[in-house]
C-alpha cells in the first residue's frame, strides 16, 4: 500500500489475459512509474520474465477493466444465443422440407397406384367386351361394318383414340399390307402373324385384326387413347 494513492498490485501477465484493454492501461501505468510525461505510454511486452512483474494499477481502472471483460461476456453470450436460434430455426426448416418432400413422395405415389388401377380395370373391361364380341364372318367388309364392329368391341370411351390411330394407319382397310416392311391389317400389325394370338383368321377378319389391336393397345400404353397420345408425339406406336 502506498500513502495518498491507494493501489493494488497485479501482475502484467495476468491483467492480460483478463483484457486487452488492460494491458495497455498497464503499459500507461508502467510508462508513468519510469518517468514518462502523463499521457504517454511505452509498449511493454509480456515474457516469461515478466510472471513476477508487479504493476500498480488504481482500483478505478481495475472497475473499468472488469466492465469491459463483463461486456465481452454479454456479447459471447448473447452471440452463442442467436448461433443457437439460428441453428435451430434451420432445423425447423430442414424438417420442414423433408416432410413436404415425403408428403408429396406419397401422394404421387398414391395417383400413380390409382392410375394403375383404373388402367387395369379398363383393360378388363376391354377383354370381357371384346370376348363378348361375336360376328359372322364374311367374305368382305364395308369400312362402316368395320367400324361398326371396333365400336362394339373397342367401347365408347376408346373408340375415337383408337380410330385415329386406324385411319393413319390404314384408312380403316383391313386387307392393308405395308409393301417395305410387312406390316398388315387395321392397326398394321408388324410382323402380321402376331395377330394370330387371337384368331387364325387374322388376314380376312377385321374383328381378329381389332381384338388384337386394342389388346396391344392396352398391354403397351395403358388404353387407345394412351396409344394416340404416343402416336402423336411419334407418329408411330
């Protein structure tokens, strides 16, 4: 203790280490005490020799340090709060995201199985039609008895898909036949005896010829109307 001005004795080092502004009160300080004008200082490096260093520092300036160090401490906390909620908040909408995405994951699959479903059920209907479908067989056919019969096996809801598909691809002549390829009948059938699946009689009877059609049409696209979709997009199917 010193008489007339009260001071407490701290080491540089660890004065340091509680603030940098502290340290360079100390470097004042220490400026002062080796007969430096007020308001100068000198820098004053801190070294291993300096552990045992004592400096006088008035308590005022040790009150001044202590609030700067508290201040500093507001601010780490206060920045590991809003760190905090930022990370949260990015979680939030991270979980956010991958619920939408499974959502919409599920609902697309749902559709996709409905799809499926109605497509199934109208492929049933088709063949139940189609097998339902009787006709005496002739030795020719009028373009109107054709049609007549593809309306009567291929259904309403089909039959204006799958008769623009007939009319580019034959003109709705059931004796067509494709002198390049080979390609026969209403829907030219390639190669031709695959219609034979459904009927020995695929050359002359335009009822083999449509039962196989709509079948293809069914097995490949979904309908006639899937066909034609296709068909207009690649003016083949």
């Amino acid at each position: 203790m010193v008489e007339g001005n009260r001071v407490t004795r701290i080491s540089v080092r660890g004065f340091a280490v509680a603030s940098a502004t502290a340290v360079t009160t100390v470097g004042a300080v220490v400026g002062v005490a080796s007969g430096g004008e007020q308001g100068t200082t000198e820098p004053v490096e801190a070294t291993a020799a300096d552990a045992t260093l004592l400096a006088e520092i008035p308590e005022g300036q040790q009150a001044q340090a202590a609030s700067l160090t508290q201040q500093a401490d507001n601010a780490a906390v206060a920045a590991d709060a809003a760190a905090k909620k930022a990370a949260e908040e990015a979680a939030r909408k991270q979980a956010a995201e991958e619920a939408k995405a499974k959502r919409e994951a599920a609902e697309k699959a749902a559709k996709a199985a409905q799809e499926a479903k109605e497509r199934e059920a109208r492929q049933q209907a088709a063949s139940r039609s189609a097998e339902r479908a009787d006709f005496g067989v002739q030795s020719s056919y009028t373009v109107a008895e054709v049609k007549a019969m593809a309306q009567q096996i291929v259904g309403a809801g089909q039959f204006q898909c799958f008769s623009n598909i007939v009319e580019r691809e034959s003109g709705w002549n059931y004796r067509a036949e494709n002198p390049s390829s080979g390609a026969y009948g209403l829907v030219q059938a390639l190669p031709a005896s695959k219609m034979s699946s459904v009927g020995a009689d695929w050359r002359t009877n335009p009822a083999t010829q449509i039962k196989w059609g709509l079948n293809y049409m069914n097995d490949r696209y979904g309908s006639p109307c899937g066909a034609w979709e296709y068909w207009q997009a690649n003016h083949w199917y």
